[in-house]
C-alpha cells in the first residue's frame, strides 16, 4: 500500500435539485441585467431571450444568422423597455482573437456583463465512436467546449465589473454507448464548470460568495430542433416546451442563491 492508496479520487459535483428554484424568480430580479445568450435563435436561447426580455434584462443575442437574430431583436423590442443587441457569432469557426473582439464589443456598449448563457449547441451524429470522423468529433466540441471557454475566459474582466455574475452552461447526461461526440463534449463541459468554479474560487465579495459564478443546469427533454435531431422517432407532445424549464437557469442568472457555484443543477436528477 502506497501513501495514497487511502486518498478519495475526487468526483464531479452531483447533479442537485433545489425545489424552490421550480418557480420563477420573483419580479425585478433580472431587472436591468445585461445578459449575453449564444445560440440565441435555437429553442432553448429563444425561450430565454424572451424571458429575459420580460423580466426587464438587456439581452445581447449571439448567433450565426442576422436575419434570424434580426426577427428576434423585433420580438424583445415589443417585450420589453429595455434595448437588445445582437452579435453574429459562429462558434464552429470561433477562436480566440474571434472572443476578443466579442468581449471588446460587450465592454464598449455595456461596460459590464451580469450573465452569459452558453445556448448554442452542435450535436453531430448519435453513433459509436468509431463511426465519427475526426472532423465532426473536432466540430462538436469547438462549438461545445472550446469556442465557449474561450469566449468565457475574454470575458471574465467584463463578469467580474458586475456585483453578482453568473455563467450558466446548460447541460445534457448523456452517458455509455451511442452518445457520439456531443455526450462526451456534455461530460466535457460539467467538467469545465467545476474547474472554472475551483480555479475563481477565491474570488469573493465583502459577504465571501462568489464574484463570478459558473455553473451548470440539466433540463431534462425539452421540446426542441436539438431533441428532434437526436431523438427524430419520438413525438413532439412527449417533451414539454423549453418556457417550462427556464426557472432554475433564471434563478442561476438572477444569482437567487448567492453561494452556488460549480454546481450541477437539474429539472429533475438524470
């Protein structure tokens, strides 16, 4: 027996409920919050903008289409006083640099950032490993995990201009055979929060909690392009629409528990 041998392996977080996050955050609590959502014309980023957008937050959509973040922008404008933004950004073809300018444009139109949710998504195929090709296993986790790491750690000096900031990854437990590279780019990105959280952890306001805070939220089957995409069989009455999932991410964004922090929140535990 070794030195070690008597040592815990550490483990990911477990995936928690938190029953009072099920309703939503009580009015104003988002109030003037500016919030960066990145697949914001997909199911779960639409529902969220327009969420948002009621709850009286400025939302900077980001996505790949202008004309589709230009029909939402008209939908926000009728929602709510407050003025939205829209960036095109293309995470498959995001880098660096590319995360810069995105930070540098937030800071010049804003000068902070309450929240950033990373709604985008790529699913790739559900197939064994040895059916994916090396450039779809690369294209699922750039627009996954590597483009939105990067564009979180360029915009940390932004988060950290706000009193109570959160960085939000919407999650997805997808585990074992036939998971292709997007469950494993899911696995990838719990993993990322939790490092993100450990790494900021001593980061704290007067009260001690956390001045940034990343973490993750599970919804469960929503109703979806991304659910028809991987589950194309199933009907589309079987899931409930994204509106009704949203109360844990609002609670995350509008900081309703101050000390949470590298947790992985679910609708309902995988």
């Amino acid at each position: 027996m070794n030195a070690s041998d008597d040592q815990r392996i550490p483990e990911l977080p477990a995936y928690r409920e938190i029953p009072s996050f099920l309703q939503v955050p009580e009015a104003g609590s988002l109030h003037e919050r500016i919030v960066a959502v990145t697949g914001a014309t997909g199911g779960l980023g639409t529902a969220l903008c327009k969420a948002l957008a009621e709850g009286g937050a400025t939302v900077v959509m980001l996505g790949r289409s202008t004309r589709k973040l230009n029909r939402l922008y008209d939908v926000l404008e009728d929602l709510s006083d407050a003025t939205p933004a829209i960036a095109e950004l293309d995470l498959a073809k995001h880098d660096s640099a590319d995360a810069k300018a995105v930070a540098e444009m937030l800071y010049g139109e804003f000068g902070r950032l309450d929240g950033l949710v990373h709604a985008a998504v790529e699913t790739g195929a559900s197939a064994p490993q040895d059916g994916i090709d090396m450039e779809e296993f690369e294209r699922v986790f750039r627009v996954n995990v590597a483009a939105p790491r990067a564009l979180t750690l360029a915009c940390v000096p932004l988060l950290a201009r706000s009193d109570t900031a959160s960085v939000v990854w919407p999650l997805d437990h997808r585990i074992g055979a036939y998971v292709g590279a997007y469950g494993l780019s899911k696995s990838a990105v719990r993993a990322l929060v939790y490092a993100l959280a450990e790494e900021t952890e001593h980061r704290v306001d007067a009260a001690g909690a956390p001045q940034i805070a990343f973490n993750g939220y599970f919804p469960g089957p929503m109703r979806t392009p991304l659910r028809r995409r991987l589950f194309a069989g199933e009907h589309a009455t079987e899931s409930p629409d994204p509106d009704d999932r949203l109360a844990p991410l609002l609670h995350l964004l509008a900081r309703s528990d101050r000390s949470l922090n590298g947790a992985s929140l679910a609708w309902a535990l995988p």
